[in-house]
C-alpha cells in the first residue's frame, strides 16, 4: 500500500491507531500533524478519544489560521506551528507519551540508539528540550529551538517525545524505533547491564549486499502464491504482537531446491502486501524488487541446511534485553520450551555481516535458534508455522524470566527433570 498516497486525514487517523493500539498513548493523549503542499496542517483535534479517532475528527488549519472541521486543533498546536516554521525540510510531527520514553524524560536521560545497528539510522539525531507548561508559547520555544539545531526526535523534560519526518511514516518509525531502544534499555538494566554497539560495528551494515542480479519469473505457481497470503499473514501479526517492528524484521520460506521467497527491504511491516514479497531463485532476484539486507544469510542457512524451510529474524523486546545486556538465555522454564526451543545460543556482535558460513553453521537440531548480541533473534523451523511458533514461544519465556527476576532467583527445570524430556519427547 502506497501509504503517502491517503490522503492526510486517513494517514492521521492510521497512526494514531498504531499509537493507541501499542499502548503509547492514551485516549486524551498525544498528537498528530501533517504540513501539506499547500502550506494547510492537518492535526489531530483537542478533547476527542483517540482511540476511536475518525476521518472527519481532523482539523484543517488554513495558512491564514482559519480553521475547518468539527473540533478545535490540539492545544499542542503552537508548537506544530512553530516547528514547522523552523525547519522547512519537515512534513509531518508526532507527540506522545510511551511510558518507556517518559521514563527517560523523568530522569532527564535520552536513550542511546547505539544500542542496535539501525537505530540511530530510524531515529536521526535525538534532542532533549527543557520543562514549560503543555500548548504555552515558551513550551513551542523550547522544542522548536531544538529541532532548529537538526534534531529530528526530541525528548521533552517530565513531559512525552516529539518526533518528526518527511512523512507521518518516517516521524512515526523514529517514534516507535526510540521508543523501543527505551525499552530495551530498561529490560537489559534488569537482567544486568546494557552494551552499546560502536561506530565500527554500526558501520558493519554496509557489508551486506541485497543487489543480487535480477530474473523475471516465467510464472508464479499455486503453492508460491499460497505462501506469499501466509507471510504476509504472519509479518502482520508478528507486526500486532510487537515481536518486530515497522522498520525491522524478516520472513522467508522455502520454495524449492534453488528458490526461496523473503520480505522486501525498506518496506512497512504494518501493511505488508504479497506483491512486495521477494522471490530468490538460483541467486538472482525477482526483477525490479529489492529482497532484505539479510537475504545471503537466508540463502545460506537454506543452502547448509536441507531441513530448515521457514527463517524468521525478529527482534521480540523481552529477548532482546537478553541479546542487549549479554546475559544467556536458558529456556528451561517451562517442557514446552526446552522442548520447542531446544538451547537459543547467544552469538557475539559480527557474523551476520562478515562470516555467513560460520552463522549458519551454528544453527542446529539442538540449537535451532540463535540470538545475536545487540542485533536479532533468528528463528527456524520446518515451516513458517513452526518457525513462528518458537519465536513466540521465546519471547513468552523471555518475558517471565524478566518478570520472574522481581520475585526472586529463577529455578529452572533441573537435569534429571531435563532428561526425562529428552527421553520422552526429543529422543
């Protein structure tokens, strides 16, 4: 879906909808702005539910700041206005209050987007803006002084976050990519210390190459299609269940010998659709698509591993604070996990950019899934299904094991008991 073809009301409405329904704000909470063309703002009203915001709940402010609609504009409009008269290069300005990022603001910290490789790409340079009270004049001085430095994310003191972008897509991705290093950050504090990645690390990302030679299919079989509907399927529900992210997160599976299909790169993982889904056949890509950064890690697990037809890379929150503070993960929680998850190794930072063959062969029966320091989760299974299955599964472990730390010391299953489920179900 060409999201920046909707017109700007039906945009607002969509991200407020992700907003609210993440859990990021509340029902009076927050809000949305996006400058047309023609100089007009259209913004989210004042003293409407957000939660069940609608198309014509919209407020259109004219440049002669007459208005158009049903309610007021936002009280936090002054500073829209302000911003946007600051920085021209701006289209579109997001405020909330996520409770991971007003933790930050409370304890006047910003979040260290070092903390995996994309971040800092997603979210730009990130500011802090001093204290003033919400829609007054000083506050709309505070942020848009800030953003006139080149900041484009601003964190606001015992306040929210302000977010901007060429689009309300981009402004909404350094949102909700902040907000998760936020989370991930508080989540590795519980289990030990968070680790930051350096710029040589970042760097690494230009190592991978997704400019394979093009083919053009000669047709598109049945089964090709049927997998196409249920990837898509699954990148939208792992999109609901926060298991990856708008800008993050990889599916592919299997097509035959030499073929596999894989989610494109760059795209919007809310709104994926089958016809941006990219198919690989004997090293070359489908033509005119351009496949995941990921995509020779796939080819070769595939290539190593004739059992493996489904992988997933996923950056569930609760795991990530694993893969973030270092800390092993041991998944014998509860049987279901020991036996579906088997042990999920903890790699170092590196070789999902520089030795592919050393990655892949990692991946065995007993460890079919691998958790990369500061970077992903990598999931693998005999199907989609199945890989799907055991990144749930992990994440749900993940996050009892970190729930389980403010209570006391974890127990896990022993090694006889261990045993007795080795014998029973994975003999």
């Amino acid at each position: 879906m060409k999201f920046d073809l909707l017109h700007p009301a039906d945009q607002i409405v969509a991200i407020m909808e992700r907003i609210y329904g993440y859990g990021m704000t509340t029902m009076s909470g927050g809000n949305i702005s996006i400058l047309d063309q023609n100089g007009d703002i259209w913004i989210t009203p004042a003293a409407v539910d957000k939660g069940s915001l609608r198309r014509d709940d919209i407020v259109r402010v004219k440049r002669d700041s007459s208005t158009e609609g049903n309610h007021k504009p936002s009280s936090e409009y002054p500073f829209h206005r302000a911003i946007y008269e600051c920085r021209k290069d701006i289209k579109a300005i997001l405020h909330a209050h996520p409770a991971a990022l007003v933790s930050f603001s409370i304890v006047r910290q910003i979040p260290d987007t070092r903390v995996f490789p994309t971040a800092r790409q997603v979210c730009g340079k990130v500011g802090y803006a001093p204290y003033a009270i919400p829609g007054s004049e000083q506050l709309s001085k505070n942020i848009a002084d800030v953003f006139a430095q080149g900041h484009d994310t601003v964190l606001l003191e015992n306040h929210g976050t302000v977010a901007s972008g060429i689009s309300v897509l981009q402004a909404f991705q350094r949102f909700e990519t902040l907000d998760f290093c936020a989370r991930l950050i508080i989540k590795a504090n519980i289990l030990g210390k968070p680790q930051f990645l350096s710029d040589v690390q970042i760097n690494l990302l230009n190592h991978r190459t997704h400019y394979l030679p093009e083919i053009v299919p000669e047709g598109h079989s049945s089964r090709e299609k049927e997998l196409r509907k249920k990837m898509c399927g699954l990148v939208e529900r792992s999109y609901r269940h926060m298991l990856v992210t708008s800008t993050e997160g990889t599916f592919s599976t299997r097509l035959d010998a030499t073929g596999f299909l894989i989610t494109p790169y760059g795209a919007d993982r809310r709104n994926m659709e089958i016809e941006d889904i990219v198919l690989i056949q004997k090293g070359k890509r489908e033509a005119g698509k351009l496949p995941s950064r990921s995509v020779l890690m796939h080819q070769k697990v595939y290539e190593q591993h004739p059992d493996i037809n489904a992988i997933i890379l996923a950056f569930p929150p609760n795991l990530m604070a694993f893969a973030v503070s270092a800390t092993p993960f041991d998944t014998r929680t509860i049987p279901e996990s020991y036996i579906l998850l088997r042990d999920i190794l903890l790699l170092p930072f590196g070789p999902q950019y520089l030795d592919l063959d050393e990655l892949a062969a990692t991946i065995t029966k007993d460890n079919p899934l691998v958790l990369i320091e500061n970077d992903c989760l990598i999931s693998t299974g005999s199907d989609l299904l199945h890989a799907f299955d055991r990144l749930e599964v992990a994440e749900f472990s993940a996050k009892a094991i970190i729930a389980a730390r403010a209570l006391g010391t974890v127990v896990p299953i022993n090694e006889e008991q261990t045993n007795d489920l080795n014998r029973l179900f994975l003999s």
